[in-house]
C-alpha cells in the first residue's frame, strides 16, 4: 500500500471543496437567478393585483360615466343602413365648415360586445386652417360618438394658405337586438 502523506490529504481535501464550491457556485448562479425572475414576477402580480382592485374599486364611478355619455351612442335597427346616418353628419359638418370633402367610403365596420365601430376615410378635403378647426369643431358639436383616428394635413403647392389632406373617422354605435322569434 502507498502511504499518503497528511499534506497530499490536504491537497485532496482542498481539491475537493474547491470543485464542490465550483459545483455549488454554477448551480446557486442559476437558482439565484430563477429566483430574482420569481420575485419580479411576484412583484408585477402584486402590481396588477393592486390595479385590479382598483378598477374593481372603480366600479360605480365608470358606471356613472357610462350613463353620463350613454345618451351619445346611437342605437340603430337591426337593418338600418348606418353609413347614411355619419355621412349626413360629416356632410353637415363640412358644409357649415366651409371644409370641401372629396371622396369618402366605409372601410370597415367591426363589433366589440354590444358597441359597433365604423371607420369612414376621407381621401380628399381641403380648405383653410379656420376650416379645419370650424368642422373638427362641428364633429364634435354634433353630440355623437366620433374620433377622428388618423389626419394628415399638407399645404396647397401653389397657394400655401390652402390645406388639403385625408382623415381616417370612427363612428361608434349600437343595434338593436332583432326578437327571438
């Protein structure tokens, strides 16, 4: 048998702890790292508990609210030609504007919950600044639900007091709901 010396037993003894530290260090690096993940996770959640209840809190006062603009959402027949109904209200705007509109469609109509949402795009308006602002004005005079979502503005070339553009506006409504039989 080889006697070991107690200094080659210390060597392994160190060796040892140095490749469990090594050991214990890579595998804490990650769980640590885990658990930092964990603990804003944990942290985020309080948060949107926090919030949660908040809006549950919230509750009567949005109620309130919603009864307060309730009477601006127009409720429609189930087969009622809508378009007609906010292009009456946009022609009307722009004409007591002084706004010139050019062609406007419907692009698309879309349903979240019992609220309806028809976008129009006008490509073609012109007129003066005072315009612009008298029809934005007369919109939103009119006591509807519009929102105009997108509107771009450029100056005339030849005579830079004259605006032209195009506008992207969303009118919110509702439908009846048609009798079971």
């Amino acid at each position: 048998m080889i006697a070991v010396s107690l200094r080659e037993k210390r060597l392994v003894i160190i060796t040892l702890l140095v490749i469990l530290y090594a050991v214990i260090g890579f595998t804490a690096r990650k769980r640590l790292d885990e658990w930092s993940i964990l603990r804003r996770e944990t942290q985020a959640a309080k948060g949107d508990l926090v919030k949660s209840r908040a809006l549950i809190a919230a509750g009567p006062l949005w109620k309130q609210r919603y009864l307060d603009v309730q009477t601006l959402m127009h409720v429609f027949t189930a087969t009622a030609r809508v378009d007609t109904h906010w292009r009456k209200i946009l022609d009307d705007a722009a004409d007591a504007s002084g706004l010139t509109l050019g062609s406007h469609r419907v692009v698309s109509e879309e349903a979240v919950g019992d609220v309806r949402e028809m976008t129009i795009e006008c490509r073609d308006w012109k007129g003066t600044t005072e315009n612009l602002v008298d029809f934005l004005y007369a919109l939103h005079k009119a006591g509807v639900m519009l929102d105009i979502r997108q509107l771009h503005i450029r100056p005339d070339s030849r005579n830079p007091s004259q605006l032209s553009g195009q506008f992207t506006l969303s009118c919110a409504f509702m439908r009846e709901t048609p009798p079971a039989n």
